[in-house]
C-alpha cells in the first residue's frame, strides 16, 4: 500500500513542478491556472493527526503518530499510515515535524542534503562521519578513479 502511495505522491509533486522543456507545469497546461506548492510536505515525514473532541474521552491521546505517505484524492488533505492501526487516514487536520524521517533519523537544514537520511547503526558511524565530512564532489570522483585504476 504504501509503495503504490509512494509513486501517487511522485506523480502529484512531479505535474506541480516545470521542467526544463516546457516553461509550464502539466498542472498548468492541463488545468489552465498555476498549481500551489505551499502545501507540499516530504514523503515519509512524521505526522500527528488530531483527534476529533466528539470521538475521544477525556483521557485519551489528542493525536495519532503516522507517516505522511501522500496528498488526498479530493481535497485539500493528505494521507496519513497509522502503523499502530494498520490503515492510512485522509485528513487536513494534520501537524507535521518534518525535521523526523521514517527510520528516526533527524534532518540537518545547515546541510547541503536535504533528502531523506538513511538511519545508521553504531557500526556504521565511521561510514557516516566520513560521508558527511567530504569536503566536494570532486574529491568523491577523484577518490572513485583511483579505486577504478587499483582494480
């Protein structure tokens, strides 16, 4: 379910987005207005989902931990995975932390990769460190050659 969720939340940013061919977005051509993108949130993001005051009791929790794995079909929403439950729920009554990933793993903004980090075990903290300390791209590609010219 959420592999097929995954590619729906691909497509909905990917027709919000120009490419370098086009000066419009598909959203654009197809629907005749510029598409909003405030709204948009990472895949995988951590998620609360509120608890509606008429549904809950006093004592029980006012939100619900998910996993935001999409946009909503319909509306203005997104789809929340909550584990807990084994089903996705389709709410805009949603806050987000999207400095938590799925694994756990917590994102740096003062870094330069703003994409989803892998959680590492203690073995690999060596890997990491020495990931995350490379000092450019070039270094990466020289070190690449001169594995290529050992072998």
């Amino acid at each position: 379910m959420v592999s097929g969720m995954k590619h729906y939340c691909f497509t909905y940013v990917w027709n919000r987005v120009c490419n370098k061919h086009r000066k419009k977005t598909p959203f654009e051509l197809f629907g005749g207005r510029k598409p909003s993108v405030k709204h948009f949130k990472m895949f995988g993001t951590t998620a609360y989902v509120g608890v509606l005051r008429q549904t809950r009791s006093k004592l029980q929790m006012r939100s619900k931990k998910g996993i935001m794995v999409g946009y909503a079909f319909q509306t203005r929403g997104y789809r929340i995975w909550i584990s807990s439950e084994r089903r996705d729920i389709e709410t805009i009554n949603v806050t987000f932390n999207e400095n938590e990933v799925r694994s756990g793993a917590v994102l740096d903004p003062k870094s330069k990769n703003l994409g989803y980090y892998p959680s590492y075990s203690e073995t690999d903290s060596e890997v990491d460190y020495e990931i995350s300390h490379r000092e450019s791209s070039d270094e990466v590609k020289r070190e690449w050659n001169q594995n290529l010219q050992l072998k």
